[in-house]
C-alpha cells in the first residue's frame, strides 16, 4: 500500500482529507507542522507528501525547502489557503509537484495524490537496481473500483433535427476511485490499462441492448488499448455492437508509439468500429494525426468551445475545422457546450452535432436530451 504523509494543522481539514484519501486506498500519517513532517520524512518512507502552506513553526514552503535541501525527493503537494505569487513560484523553483488552492476540490486531490505516488514510486524504481526495477510499484488496489465500475451515458445530439444521435459513454465507479482520472492514474500505476479498457468495453456492451435503435455509442479509448489484442478480437463483448460504436481515439494517445497501426485500424473498420479523433484543439497535435487515422468523426475540444462566441479566433479556427470535415467527410461534433451563446455561435458556423452540459450531463442509462 503507497504511504502518504499529510502535513496539515487545522484538524478539521486534516480529518477532511484524510478520509479521502484513505478511502482513495492509502495508507496515511499526519503531522501537525514542518517540523514534525521533516522529522518524519527523514525517518519513515513515503510515497508522496501533501502539505499546507501556512503552518506555525515551518511553513510548507520552508518544508519543502528542507527537504531538498537533505535530498529527499518525495513528490510533494501544496495546498494553500492564500494563492500568492510568491510562495507559487518558491514551490516551482523547488519542484513541488503539485500546487492546490483552497477550497480544494476533493476528486482533484486524491487524483493528485495518486499521481504524485504513481511519480514517486516511479522515481525510486530508477535509483533502485536493474534487478529490483522489475518489481511491480506499491499500487493502490484497482480491483475494489473494477467490480463497482459502471458507465455514465451523455447525449450527443443534432441540433438541426433537435434529436439524439449518439451518447459518450463515460467510466463511472461506486468504488473508491470514482473518476475516470483517479481509475486510470492507478491502473496506468499498476500496469493494468487493459482490465481496466477491457471492463469499460464490456460496461458498454451490457448496456448497448438499451440504447435506442437508431444512436451510435461513443467510446474513448486509451492508447494502451489499441495494443490490447482484445479490442479487435469478433468474439469480445463489444464487437457484437461495433456497428454502432464509434472510438474515440485522443490525440494525447501517442499514436506514433503504436506497432502496425494501419492494420489495426483496418481490423477495427472490417468489424464495423468508426473511428474519432477526440479532444481536437486541446493543445496538442491533433491535426497531425488525421492521416494515420482517416478518422469519420472529429470531436471539437471544449477548450475551443468555451466562449466561442466571444472569439473571432476560435469562430476562425472552428470554421475551419468544419470546412475540412466537409471536404474529408468527416462528422463534426463540438464537446462541452455549456451556453446558449455557444450553441448558436457554433450553428452559424455550420456545426450541427454538439454535446455539453447544455443538452445534458453524462448520467445513468440513456436519457433524453434538452432540445
Ligand atoms: O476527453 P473527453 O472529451 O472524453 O472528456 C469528456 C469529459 O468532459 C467528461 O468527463 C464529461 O463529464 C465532461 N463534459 C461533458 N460535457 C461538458 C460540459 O458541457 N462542460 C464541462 N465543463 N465538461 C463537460
Ligand atoms: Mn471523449
């Protein structure tokens, strides 16, 4: 079990986070000041250390400035009441992992944590020797939120028809790691991307046989799934509906690391799968990889939705995005619509298919749309 140490001196605050993460599956020790974490540090073994900033005797900054200072390089997150300039670029310089204002958002935190653990154990595998590199790391139990994963539904609608066309399915779990985020920060940590990919696959498919006859499920998948012989095998649970499945292939995916990938998306396209490019505009190479994957459906980011109608840029970048859809036959969807203002900045520019809070959130089963 990955240790933690929670460095804070308000109780209150301390016993919130501290059911949190112990829920998240950590095993946790406090410490009411710096001076008590650093005596700690020095003489346990933590994974990860989650600290206040404002604290008597040393701050979280002085802290974390001992700390490195012995050469102890345990992930740290700071968590401060008080944002300011300063002490943000004093956790900077002196490698803070992560640093969090409050109110903290309790999902954001453990998620956090969770990668900081997953970096920490990380780094002390590389000091380790090349024969105790192979030990697998101290890894959070995925199992307990595998069993209790389920899959929340969000309708993709057409606007110009005012109906329902699709819905994303989205992983969901009653476990302890309930966001998408936390669930693949610790199977990624734990080598287990495939269970965890091959779960939501067959979440979907259990649920396909519910879906109105006439919508496509969108499926995201990662990019150690389209390394996982699974996906392409005609007897998985997910094959049976792969002509109304449509894979959601994010740009974040590392597509260039993936082995015979012409052929795999080949295979996929011969079981009936479409393909998307997900989160188009999110900051990364997203048009780069239009051709390795000839992709039927490109899902405009959020990123480029928010407050579209209040940017000439974004309208310029969209517009083009729409005009290439025309051209390579490709569906356009913008994800994340959250206003009116959006909505019908983005129908002027002549996008038709859109998804967002707007229209409905991801929930159980699959729900109507507000049209
Ligand atoms: O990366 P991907 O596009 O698959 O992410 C979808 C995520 O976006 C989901 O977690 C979903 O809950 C979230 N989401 C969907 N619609 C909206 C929206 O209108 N606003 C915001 N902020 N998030 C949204
Ligand atoms: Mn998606």
């Amino acid at each position: 079990m990955s240790q933690v140490l929670l460095v804070e001196d308000d109780p209150i605050v301390r016993q919130a986070y501290s059911k949190v993460l112990t829920k998240g599956g950590l095993a946790l020790e406090t410490a009411e000041d710096g001076v008590e974490a650093l005596d700690k540090v020095r003489r346990g073994r933590f994974d990860a250390v989650v600290s206040d900033i404002n604290m008597p005797r040393l701050s979280g900054i002085e802290f974390l400035r001992a700390l490195r200072a012995a050469a102890l390089d345990v992930p740290v997150v700071l968590v401060t009441g008080g944002p300011a300039l300063e002490t943000a670029v004093s956790a900077v310089e002196l490698g803070a992992f992560r640093y969090l204002t409050k109110p903290v958002d309790i999902e954001a935190l453990l998620e956090t944590v969770l990668r900081a653990v997953a970096q920490g154990a990380e780094s002390r595998r590389r000091r380790l020797s090349t024969e105790a590199a192979n030990e697998p790391a101290a890894a959070v139990d995925l199992d307990p939120s595998l069993e209790r994963l389920w899959t929340a539904f969000q309708p993709i609608v057409s606007w110009g028809r005012r109906r329902v066309i699709g819905y994303e399915a989205l992983a969901r779990s009653e476990g302890p790691l309930a966001s998408p985020g936390a669930l693949i920060a610790v199977a990624e940590q734990s080598g287990r991307l495939r269970d965890l990919g091959r779960a939501v696959r067959a979440r979907v498919a259990a649920a396909l046989p519910g879906a109105p006859d006439d919508v496509s499920v969108f499926v995201n998948l990662h990019a150690s799934d389209l390394e996982d012989e699974a996906l392409y095998d005609a007897a998985a649970p997910l094959s049976a509906h792969a002509r109304r499945v449509v894979l959601e292939i994010t740009e974040r995916a590392a597509l260039e690391g993936i082995e015979r990938l012409g052929e795999r998306l080949a295979t996929l396209r011969r079981l009936g799968y479409r393909v998307a490019v997900d989160d188009l505009g999110a900051g990364y190479a997203g048009l780069a990889s239009f051709p390795a994957l000839e992709p039927e459906v490109v899902k405009i980011d959020m990123a480029l939705v928010r407050g579209v109608d209040q940017s000439a840029l974004q309208q310029r970048v969209v517009r083009s995005v729409v005009e290439l859809g025309r051209e390579l036959h490709m569906m356009v969807v913008c994800e994340g619509i959250e206003t009116v203002a959006e909505r019908d900045a983005l129908a002027a520019l002549g996008c038709d298919v859109f998804q967002g809070y707007l229209f409905g959130h991801p929930a159980r089963g699959f729900h109507p749309a507000t049209l």
